[in-house]
C-alpha cells in the first residue's frame, strides 16, 4: 500500500548470522504489511532458507483455489489478517478465508488493536483451526490486566487453540527499553494463564524502529 513505506534493509545473509548468534534452527517469515498481498519477496526468502523456513502470506480473500494451493506449495502455513491501515483482508471476508484456509491445513495470524477485541470477539471465536494474536494483542497503548480487551485475550487463549505471539513490545510500549515495564504485567499474565501456547518472535528486522 502506498502509505506505508519498504521494510527498512535486511539482507537474509544479515538475518542468517543473527539466527545462527541465537541457535535458531527454523524460522517463519511473515509477509511485511509494505508489500500488500504481493507475497514474492517472502516466498523467496523461504525457498532460499529451504526446508528451515516457512511463512505467513497475506491475502485478499479473493484468490483461487489455485493461487492458494500455489502460496502453500511455497512454503506458507498461515495467512495474516490485519485490522490495521495497510490491512488487504476485510472483515466481512474473514470468516470465509479462516474456512478455505483449513482446507490447506493453515492457521490464522489476527494483528489488531487489542484496545478493540471486545468488538470482535464473537466473530474471533467462531473462526475455525488455530489462532495466532500477533504483537501481544497489539494493544497500542499500555493497558491494565483489568481492561475490557485483556480479559478477551484471556479467554480466547484459555479456548485452547489460540496462541499469542510476543514480539515487538515497542508496538505498545511507553516506558520502552530494556524491560519495557508497562508491557510486562501482561507479558506474565499471559505467561502464567498458558506458557504452552506463547510463541517468541524476533520481528527482525523491527521495521517500526526505523
């Protein structure tokens, strides 16, 4: 889209050292919000990792049967939903693209404010498969355990099939680095509420910190 600019520079010869500093062995690389639904640049980072690397695309809704047969041949397992400027998936075509995505055995990646998931809660919950909420519920603005939108995420991931994604702290952050305090009493709720389903991401190459 053209309000938002290219991701900042991140050669995968600059990722690969940083994956091999931390002992990571795989990795999943997420479809940048810059390049739409226009999946190429991240279908051949994955064919150039090989057998290491899968990905998240971002689509439509619109696609054929082939187009998305086509994204899972290249290696993606899931299909990020953006309720943000620079999103290319509406609502109104969420619940469709969650259904044709179990067909391919995908999950759902759901990046939204969470200041606004007790709105959609009823429509979250009854998408089907795995569930991703990206960003620690990308609330934009620190909240208190006790906010309406907290206690959402609480229960979605006490379903058991939603997983919450912590990355990029600085998303939500005013206190900021290093232990980005205003964003830790979430972070050990949520740890303590359900470890198994916490998925750490480096968000490299933090393309909101350039």
């Amino acid at each position: 889209p053209a309000a938002f600019a290219a991701p900042p520079p991140g050669a995968l010869r600059d990722y690969l050292k940083l994956r091999a500093r931390l002992s990571i062995a795989r990795s999943v690389v997420v479809q940048p919000t810059a390049y739409g639904a226009d999946n190429s640049c991240t279908l051949a980072a994955i064919e150039a990792m090989g057998a290491s690397a899968r990905g998240v695309a971002m689509v439509t809704g619109d696609e054929t049967d082939g187009e998305l047969e086509r994204l899972a041949l290249g290696g993606m397992q899931a299909f990020k939903f953006r309720a943000l400027p620079g999103g290319v998936l509406a609502w109104e075509k969420l619940d469709r693209m969650a259904a044709r995505a179990q067909e391919l055995g995908w999950f759902t990646d759901i990046e939204m404010d969470g200041r606004t998931l007790p709105e959609h809660e009823a429509q979250i919950g009854r998408l089907p498969g795995t569930l991703m909420i990206d960003h620690i519920g990308k609330f934009l603005e620190p909240v208190s355990l006790d906010h309406p939108g907290v206690a959402v995420l609480m229960r979605l991931v006490a379903g058991g099939r939603t997983y919450v994604k912590i990355a990029s702290p600085y998303d939500s952050s005013r206190s900021g680095p290093p232990d980005y305090a205003d964003m830790a009493p979430l972070v050990a709720a949520l740890a303590r509420a359900a470890p198994d389903r916490l998925v750490w991401a480096s968000n490299w190459p933090h393309a909101a910190l350039a």
